[in-house]
C-alpha cells in the first residue's frame, strides 16, 4: 500500500507492507530511492509515523547516499538468475567454510543458498548457515568477508569486540572490506 508522509518539510512516498512473518518494524531504503516499511499485521498507522519521524535522520542520510547512483544502470536480478547461479553459490560457500573452518573448527549443521531480498547471509540457532546466491556473483575478498561473518556467528551470535576479534583472524582488513559493500552500491534487486 502506498503511503505519504512529510519529514523535514518535504513530502515522502514509502510501501507499508503488513506481514505474518514480521516481528518487528523494518524501513528499508533502496538505491532507486524507493521506502519500504514492513511491519507485523495489526499495528497502527500512527505508530508507522511516529517510527518514520524518529528515523528521519537515518532516512534522509540514506536517501542522500543514493543519489549517487541516480541515472545509473541497476542490474535487475530474476529467478532465472538464481537458478543459474544457486549450484556455484553453494561450491563457492562450501569450498570457503571448509577452508576458513581449518582455523575456526566450527561446527555447523547445513548450508543454505537463498534468494534473499535484503541480506547476504544469516546464521541460524540451529547452525545453520545461509547465504544469498548472489556471492558467486561478488569479488572474492567481499564474499570471503560475507561467509566468514556468518560462521564466526556460530561462535559469537552478536557483534560484540569480541566476534569481530574473530572475524579479524581470518579477514585482518575487514573494516575495510565491509565499507566498501556499503559505499560499492552492490544490491538485493530482484
């Protein structure tokens, strides 16, 4: 459902989706300036706007961040395209663990390549270990820092000092690595 708001003086057009599997309120911003706001089914317009109006800071930095990327070709990615490239994301996320685990010796339950919107991996209770399909697609150091993020999250699910202590064993310039995938516009467009 589209929705406008005025923040700061300026009329701003968002998405409110309502979902089952929400738990949360989530505002998304995209490169092509588009807003969307997820939230659990039930919840009151005027809390949307009160958490729209506390995050206006936030919102606006990031609109700003992405009109860099304006008149700029975004590559649209299809199911097609996660059919192609599901079986060499998975080779690439298990050939990686298996290396980067000589020096963690984690233990984990199974590997998981999705065609996630909005994250490039995760890391479940359960240890299970999931990552977008689009890490084939990426540079090798970027993906190196995406599946060692997640399987030091076996041992530390947070990002405390300490799990970036262990992200830094085998990923030393991390900082930087993690950086450039914000300032490198790589998106989740489907």
């Amino acid at each position: 459902m589209k929705k406008d708001i005025t923040l700061k003086n300026k009329k701003i057009s968002y998405t409110l989706k309502k979902s089952t599997r929400a738990r949360r309120m989530r505002l998304a911003v995209y490169c092509d300036g588009s807003i969307v706001v997820t939230t659990p089914l039930g919840l009151r317009g005027n809390i949307v706007e009160k958490f729209l109006t506390e995050k206006t800071q936030w919102l606006f930095t990031k609109l700003n961040f992405f009109k860099q990327f304006e008149g700029k070709a975004i590559t649209k990615y299809s199911h097609e395209d996660y059919l192609k490239f599901k079986k060499e994301a998975c080779i690439l996320a298990e050939n990686r663990i298996s290396y980067f685990n000589k020096t963690y010796k984690l233990k984990y339950n199974k590997i998981s390549i999705k065609n996630q919107k909005t994250r490039w991996g995760s890391c479940s209770k359960k240890g299970n270990l999931n990552f977008n399909y689009k890490i084939a697609l990426l540079p090798e150091k970027i993906s190196d820092y995406i599946i060692v993020h997640e399987l030091c999250h076996l041992k530390e699910f947070n990002h405390s000092k300490k799990f970036w202590n262990l992200v830094a064993k085998a990923i030393p310039d991390y900082l930087e690595i993690k950086k450039d995938l914000k300032k490198s516009g790589y998106q989740f467009y489907k």
